[in-house]
C-alpha cells in the first residue's frame, strides 16, 4: 500500500517541526517521519536556554521548545507523524521508503517532499580513538541528558565550539567532571559566553591542543594531549596525561544529505556548512520540483534558523499545493528577514559565504 | 598564549571596568552588570527587564546598553539570559567592607538562605566564602543566588561551587 | 551510574525490569536503550571489532555508527543504541558478523 500525502517531512527536529507546523496550518495533509523514540531532533537534549530573539523562542530551554511547536497541529486531522521510522530510499518515480520499527517497510508517495534529516557527528583520528569511552558529543548528551545515565566520572571535551562547551557545562550539571576543553585552534569557535560560564567552573580551555592518545586496553582510563603549532602539527615535548575515563569528541557536524543524492538533486561540496549540501532557493526548494530542504540537511547552523528554514519550507510547499497560505507574501518576506537578521552578524559570517555557494538566486529576486 | 575572552572565556580587566556604572552611581544603590562582549544574535535581556533598563537593540547582534539609573536590582535578568552573562552588584547591601553579588546558579542542591558556600572567580578558583543572602527561582529554572561577600572581590566572584 | 537529581531535568523512566547479559541478570528501565541499561551497570565493551578483535563500544548513541551491534533474542547486529528494552531480553556479545537466523 502506497501512503500518498500531500507534504512528507522526513525528520522531527526542529527544522521538519517547523515545516509541519506551517504546512498543516495551510491546510496541506501532512505526514512526517523520524528514526528517533520521540520528537524534536537534537532538542531534545539541550537543556539549555537558546539564543537568537523571541521569535526562536530565545530564552526558552531547548526541551521545551518541541511541544510549543507540536502544539498547534498535534490534534489536526491533516497531521500524523511515525516514530521509529527510518527513511532508506527515494525511487525515481517519487516514491520514498521507510523502515518501520525495524520491522515494516513503507512507502509514500508524496506531492512535496521537506528533507528535514539534520546531520552526523564528525570524529578525527588519534591513537586508540575507537576504545569504548570515546563518545561523540551527541552520544554524551543522550545518555546523560535523555537517559539519565553518566557517561562517566571525569571527561576529556575535544572541541571548544559551542557544542563543546555546551556539553561540558551540562556534564557538570549531571555531576560530571571535565579535565578540560581541547582545541586545535588558537580560538574557542563557540559564544565566549559559553567559554565564560565554564570557565568560572573550574573547566580549563586549552587552544591550540590537540589529542594524541586515548590511553587505555578495554576503555578509557586516561587521554594524552599536546600543544600544536601554526601548521596544527603537534610540539614534541608539550605532551601531557590527562585523567579521564570518557572522552567526548565535538568537532563538527556534517549534513546528512543521503536522500538529496538519491533524489539527484544538485549538491555542492560547501566546507562552510559542514560539508555537501543541496543547491536551493530563497523558498527552500532544491533543484528538483518538488523537494525541499531545512535545517542542519541544508548547512550546518543552529536550531534558531532550522525552525525559520523550516517554517519557509512548509510554507512553500503549502503554496506550491495551491493552498493559498494567509498573507502568504508577506509572512515569506517576514521569515526571510528573520533569518537575514540571525545571519547578518560577525558569528553568521561562514553561514553567509556558504551559502553564497549554493543558493539558485539572489535574495533580492525573490 | 596570554589567556583572553577568545582564547579561554576569561575576559580583560578592561572588559570587566567597561561593564560598571560610575563610581556616583555604585554608590547610589544595585546594579547591574552585564558580561557580554561579542556581537551574537541574542535580545532576550531587553524584554526581560521591567524597568527598562537594557536598551532595545536595532540589530539583534548588537550588545546590550543599559540605562542604569533605571536598575532596581531586581534580577530577572539574570534569570532569563541563555548566556548566564548577567549579574547585579549592590556595594550599598551590609557593612562597610562587605556588598551583595547576585549570581545565576543551575545546579543541585539548590543553596539554602543563610548556608555559607564557596565563592569562585572567573577562572573556578575559590576566592572567598559566601553567605546566601536569598535565593529566586522562576519558572525559567535559573536560580538567582544573593550573596554576601567582602567588598573588595565584587569583580571577581561570579559563580559559587556546585 | 544514573543520575537521581538534575537541576534542570526530571527523567520519566519506565518501570524497572530484569534483563540477561551473558551469564548475568541485570536491571534497566523498561524503553530505554538497551546501551543505556549496561553503561548504567559499567558495561562498555558492548562488541570486538571484527578484524583486529578491538574492544568497541557505542559512539553515537543515535543509529548511525554501528559500533554497539549486538546479539538480542538470538536476532544479531541490533543496534543497541537504539533498541528499546524489554523485560527477559536476552542480551549476548555477538561473535564477528553473528549469525543470521
């Protein structure tokens, strides 16, 4: 059997939510689908209180930020969502599958398509960096904050952008220790109010550092780091131990663009958005008709503009269907702006030359 | 490496004097201090005071302005900023040699009125004990934690241990 | 290794249930990650790598890596990560690519 709605969303984070949100308000039927037990995507697990302005809920802790934007359409008749459902292709004639519970596989076939997947953690090479202990940053988050469990007694933080320094900050909360922040760079890449907020705990930041070892037979027990150079090279004779039983790698993210390349939309390799992304439009649309893209699967960002690509992406797709959104133009023109405004600062200066590289038009066109 | 807001979260001394009021006004009552340098799309801070105080920004990477005559010291700030950036300073509160520094606070076990912590500066060094004057909470579950510590550490304590 | 009080968060855990891991019964709390139940009881050698025969343990936590592949019920490469936990699962360390039944 074929589900046929109108707009599929794959992903439940806060860009597909987003979508949902202004497409069922439209009045599209909307399906949407994630791999996940519950819905949110990574928000599920910031606890805490998110930047941007009132309009990206600034102030509002991550957690909470799911069941405002469900809040709307939860109990619409034009809205259903599947959890624990893997999307594992999309076939030339339009037809996405999906792999329920492990169990059942899908098939949809939608009018638009909003790839809304987020993205993957990054991990970098070192001696041993495969022993149980090393952890990806979201892994960490996972257990300790939607499980409750400790990944450990005292952590080893490599990275110092703001999921780094978040993420320390929350182990400390969960009665965690952290040996310290390690980056490579000569500058923390996150808010220096982050940077500040663990400092005053006792969390030493150690630029230009890097990890050498995780020292260990069975599992982490112990990490060994070094200074590096201008050319990121390691110093002989700035080798240190650090004592740690977890090691928690936050170096980057990168888009999960898989069904964008099935569906032979046309990707750019953009080092500034985190790696390969679809080319698109000021309505998020990509270059084939019908699919569009928001969030993390379209550029490496923050939840703040995920939720605002997300809203324009639902709302364009509700257009495209003939919906006739209320004060479509205008409420276009509005997320558009907001975005502009996120972006326009010094922190949002990658975020613009990336996607310099891949946008179909000038913003002024539109 | 010199240690610096770039490099380690810690700011320069003439970061931290930029964020006080003239020595007229500390002496006049509380208020408020506001540790944030670098221009991030954030406003959460202008709509979260009642008085006034923090200056509506044209650019919402623009960094706060406080009119500071308007501060109360009530504190809500402190509560609503997602940065943890915010603190109130009072040199008029207790003795002589003694002032209150208002802290926002998320761990457990939450401090009680009347315990004595452990007061750290910027670098998580304990500096000096701290009596808890009061502590606020609402539902932004911040904590605001008064404390009363000796006057010549107001620019340095800005968290207590967990 | 569970956290009991957090200052921002309340866990709504399922209700306690038994579990076998090789030779042991264990604990965890129903509807969570499987991966989560044995890290709470220090288990974090979850498989050995299959050519070098390195411990691996998980690393996403998300479905993604397939570094926590299991044998669950006698079914293998369960990501346990990701695999809800039931009362009397049966939970073995899979030898090399685990057999399919």
């Amino acid at each position: 059997m074929i589900h046929e709605p109108e707009v599929l969303i794959i992903g439940g984070g806060p860009a597909g939510l987003s979508a949902a949100r202004q497409a069922v308000k439209a009045g599209c039927k909307t399906t949407l689908i994630d791999d996940a037990f519950d819905l949110g995507g990574q928000l599920v697990k910031q606890t805490h209180k998110f930047f941007g302005s009132e309009m990206e809920y600034a102030g509002v802790r991550g957690i909470k930020i799911p069941e405002i934007l469900l809040d709307e359409i939860k109990d619409d008749s034009n809205f259903e969502y599947l959890l624990r459902t893997s999307a594992t292709g999309y076939y030339e004639d339009g037809v996405v599958t999906a792999l329920y519970e492990n169990n059942e596989m899908l098939k949809f076939k939608p009018k638009k398509l909003i790839i809304a997947t987020g993205a993957s953690e990054n991990t970098i090479p070192f001696v041993n960096n495969d022993l149980p202990g090393v952890y990806g940053a979201g892994a960490v988050q996972t257990l300790m904050n939607v499980y409750g469990v400790k990944p450990g007694e005292m952590g080893l933080m490599i990275g110092a952008g703001n999921i780094g320094l978040i993420v320390s900050y929350q182990l400390k909360q969960a009665g965690v220790d952290v040996a310290a922040v390690v980056e490579a760079a000569p500058k923390v890449g996150g808010y220096w109010v982050h940077a500040s907020k663990i400092a005053r705990l006792g969390i030493p930041i150690k630029t230009r550092t890097t990890i050498l070892e995780a020292i260990g037979k069975e599992k982490v027990e112990g990490s060994r780091i070094a200074s590096v150079d201008e050319n990121w090279q390691p110093i002989p004779g700035t080798e240190q131990t650090i004592n740690c039983d977890f090691i928690c790698l936050a170096v980057g993210l990168y888009p999960l663009s898989d069904i964008f390349h099935l569906a032979k939309c046309e990707m750019k390799y953009v080092p500034e958005l985190g790696g390969e992304v679809p080319v698109r439009d000021w309505e998020m649309k990509t270059t084939i008709e019908d699919i569009y893209v928001a969030g993390d699967a379209g550029g490496i960002e923050e939840a703040s503009s995920a939720m605002i690509e997300g809203a324009l992406a639902g709302l364009s797709a509700a257009n495209a269907l003939g919906k006739e959104p209320e004060d479509y133009n205008n409420v276009k023109c509005q997320l558009i702006n907001e975005l502009s405004e996120l972006r326009c600062g010094p922190v949002g200066d990658h975020i613009r030359c990336g996607l310099a590289q891949c946008s179909m038009e000038d913003e002024n066109e539109s | 490496m010199n240690p610096n807001i770039e490099n380690s979260g810690i700011p320069s001394k003439e970061q931290i004097e930029r964020t006080l009021p003239s020595k007229e006004r500390r002496e006049k009552g509380p208020y408020v201090v506001i540790e944030c340098w670098q221009k991030i799309p954030c406003n959460p801070c202008v709509k979260a005071c009642p008085f006034g105080v923090i200056q509506p920004m044209e650019d919402i990477n623009d960094l706060p302005v406080t009119d500071i005559d308007k501060c109360t010291g009530c504190g809500l700030c402190i509560s609503l900023c997602p940065g943890l950036a915010i603190f109130v300073i009072d040199e008029t509160y207790g003795e002589e040699d003694q002032a209150l520094v208002m802290i926002p606070h998320e761990f457990v076990p939450i401090p009680k009125k009347g315990d004595l912590v452990q007061a750290l500066d910027r670098q998580g060094n304990y500096i000096c004990d701290a009596q808890v004057v009061r502590t606020t909470q609402n539902k932004s579950n911040t904590t605001v934690v008064h404390l009363l510590i000796p006057r010549e550490f107001i620019l340095d304590v800005r968290a207590i241990k967990p | 290794m569970r956290i009991e009080k957090h200052p921002i968060l309340d866990f709504k855990r399922g209700k306690k249930v038994e579990f076998q891991f090789e030779d042991r019964t264990l604990t965890g709390f129903e509807g969570e990650p499987i991966a989560a139940a044995l890290h709470d009881h220090g288990i974090m050698v979850l498989k050995n790598s299959l050519r070098h025969d390195r411990p691996r343990g998980f690393f996403c936590a998300i479905g993604h890596c397939s570094s926590c592949l299991m044998e669950v019920d006698g079914c293998p490469n369960v990501r346990v990560c990701v695999e809800p936990l039931k009362a009397g699962m049966v939970v073995r360390r899979q030898q090399g690519k685990g057999v399919l039944r």
